[in-house]
C-alpha cells in the first residue's frame, strides 16, 4: 500500500506526507515539508544586537513572544545582563498569554474536529456554539495579556534587552488578573470536554525534554531535564548535546540526543513536571485516569487543555497586588560574550545561542524549534503506527484520517521549523 497526502490541513505551515507498507512492514514513512528555506541565522549574522529579537519575532506569527524573549534572554547571557524581577514576572505573564493563545487556537480548531471526523469546521461550529466562544474568549484573553505587556497581541514591540521599553500600568496588571478570574471557568470546562474525548491507543517510549524548576511549573526559566530525572544548568552545554541534521529536500532539520530522537512539547512537561500544576489544573489531569509518564502522543492534546487551565491560575496569582515600579531596568552593557537561552514555547523547548562581539554585532548564532526536535519521533511514530492500522483492517482513507490525526496532536509549526 503507498499512502500519499498532499496536503496537511490545520497546522501551522505547509506539509505533505508519503509511506510505503509492503507485506505489513512500512519501507519509508516521511513527512514532506513544503516551506522553502528562510535562512534567518544567516540574516542575524552581522547585525546589531537590538535588531536581531524583533527579526526572530518574524520567524512566527502565532508564537512571537516566545522567539522574542529567548532571543533577549540569549543575549543578556551574552552581556552578562541581569534583568530585574519585575520584569521576569511581566516576561512570564507574556508568556502565558502566548501559550493560552496558542494552545486554545490548536485544540479547538486544529484538532477538535479530528475526534469526530469533521472536515468543515463551520459544521464544528455549529455542533459545539458554545464550547466555540469560550474558546475565542480565552484566546481573546491571552491575546490581551500580550497586548497589555507586548504593545501588541502580534510581535511585541515592548521587550528589549535589559527590560522594557515601556511598561503597563498597576492598573493594567490588575485588569489582567480579573479578566483571568473571569475566564478561569470557561477555561475548566473546556479542559473537562477535553478529558473526555476518546484518544487513540498508541504509545511508544521516548525521552521527554523539557524545563524544570523546584519552585513552578517551568516555562520561562531554570534548568533542562530529561525525563524529570537528570539535570542540565547550563544551556550552551546542553545544547552541544543536541545533534542537528538535514535530510534531502527538506529545509528542516531534525535532531537527535544519543542518537536517539525525543519529545518536547505540553505533553512532555506535564509528564516532567505534573507536579507543580496549579490545583484546578491539577484536579483535572488527576481526573482525567491518564497514568503518568504517559507515552501517547495524542495526550498532548490534552495535556495543552490542562496547560490552559494552569496558564489561567497562574495570570491571577502573578497579577495579585502587583505594583509596577517605572523607574526599574538594566540596560545592556555592550561587552564581547557568548549566550544561550531556552524557553518553553507552547510547542516544547525553544532553544537560542548568540555570539556576540564588543560592538554589539552578532557574529554567529543558533536557533532549534520545537517542531524540529520533534520531527524525528513524529515520523518514527507514524512508520510504527501505519502497519498495526494496516493489520487491524483499517481502510486506505481511514489511514489517512490517522495520520492527519497524529500529526496534528504533535502540533507543528512549520514556519518556525524553517526559520
């Protein structure tokens, strides 16, 4: 049997997809990305520090927050920058509105409707009207904190390196807090709906890598762990370990660890770090039955359900009584250095490395995506799981709705794969 799909729908970029099963084994299972190279390390090369964040900004319109505060953090790592509390607290809240904005996008209207096998998304709409605006108004609501923080919900324009070139209000902070209060709800009922769809049974050990704190649910900073066992502090280390590679006519690269692939992503942080949920979050996941470390990869579906949930919670305690101080920042002091940097984008572990000389211009640099680290295990996953489909009966275009299926549970951002 040769499968062939030319077009994957309802991810963020352009992607096809080939496998050939003969006699019950798969001789090649391989997804086709169709994005044309954008060479953007190679644009960063030679650039002043303060241009390069608002271009990686670009490589995304639907995670720029992300790219932009890595880049930041990579180059303060650089200038031996230490940024204020205050804004690590404004720069964590941004990132909660990029993951709630980002999560609600993909599980309602990227994968929702594959659990039922709805082609049209307006028929989505009409079987579920109200699970639909709740799903607008919480993307709605992330979208705000990032405009509040950012200057605007798409490519911020605020952060830079050292700080903020303007800063909200008191005021401003604490709308946020009581538009999270008012959202909480819907976000817990969403996240319930959720834990209650019928997931595919597929499971396949792999290494999960992600961030890790003692003291939170890690997203903006700490150490990188594996498995939620070991532990690595310094990132441009841990980042040697990553080995990248290309295969023919692709403009993405995979990577490997041990000459392993592995997975990041909301799936993987809540397997390493389902312990620091915050307690509505929490109540779901306990009561969703999944047994943890669960190695099925259509739970990251769930598991951004549950992110949500947790994103919402934690808007309202960073929020709670926060004053903002307008006299406070860092700026950068230009000095020859090198830095690296890693944030949890909704995707998984966005990692950044700058080398930078004395007069601010960027001589040599390195972006990994999480869609490129996960590209290697979604295509292992894809050549094991076509042949058990196969001798389970399932017909050609079931196959196909399968595969459409698992692809976007990974949640790919082609766009950021190809930057």
């Amino acid at each position: 049997m040769k499968i062939k799909i030319d077009h994957i729908a309802k991810i963020e970029g352009h992607a096809g997809f080939t496998a050939d099963i003969v006699g019950g084994d798969i001789t090649q299972a391989r997804l086709s990305v169709l994005e044309g190279a954008r060479l953007l390390e190679g644009i960063l090369r030679g650039r002043k520090y303060y241009e390069v964040s608002p271009i990686t900004a670009r490589i995304c319109g639907v995670c720029p927050v992300v790219h932009t505060l890595t880049s930041l953090k990579a180059l303060e790592n650089a200038f031996e920058t230490e940024v204020s509390s205050q804004t690590i607290l404004l720069r964590k809240l941004l990132m909660l509105g990029q993951m709630i904005n980002s999560h609600a996008l993909h599980i309602f209207f990227f994968s929702l409707s594959d659990f039922f096998g709805i082609e049209n998304d307006l028929d989505l709409i009409k079987k579920y009207p109200e699970k639909t605006k709740a799903a607008v108004a919480i993307r709605d609501f992330g979208n705000k904190i990032i405009e509040i923080i950012g200057g605007r919900s798409i490519h911020p324009i605020t952060p830079e390196v050292g700080g903020f070139t303007k800063l909200p209000d008191t005021r401003q902070i604490k709308e946020i807090g009581e538009m999270a209060k008012k959202i909480l709800p819907s976000a817990v009922k969403l996240a319930n709906f959720f834990a209650k769809l019928n997931y595919p049974e597929f499971e396949r050990q792999t290494d999960f890598i992600s961030l890790s704190s003692p003291n939170e649910y890690a997203i903006y900073e700490q150490e990188i762990t594996i498995n939620g066992l070991s532990k690595e502090p310094n990132v441009e280390s841990f980042m040697h370990r990553i080995k990248e590679f290309q295969v023919s006519e692709d403009a993405v690269k995979r990577t490997e660890i041990d000459n392993k692939p592995y997975m990041v992503g909301a799936i993987t942080r809540i397997n390493n770090n389902h312990e620091k949920l915050n307690l509505k979050a929490d109540k779901i996941l306990r009561s969703s039955g999944i047994k943890l470390p669960s190695y099925n990869p259509f739970y990251n579906i769930l598991a951004q359900a549950i992110e949500i949930v947790h994103c919402v919670e934690e808007a309202i305690m960073l929020a709670k009584g926060k004053k903002i101080n307008r006299t406070e920042s860092n700026p950068a002091k230009i000095r020859q250095g090198r830095g690296s940097a890693a944030i949890e984008a909704p995707r998984g572990t966005l990692f950044y490395f700058y080398e930078a000389r004395s007069d601010g211009l960027i001589e040599n640099c390195n972006i990994i995506t999480p869609t490129a680290q996960n590209l290697a295990r979604l295509e292992e996953d894809l050549a094991i799981w076509l042949p058990q489909l196969e001798k389970q009966g399932v017909g050609e275009e079931e196959i196909k709705n399968k595969i459409r299926m698992l692809i976007r549970a990974y949640d790919p951002c082609l766009t950021c794969a190809t930057h």
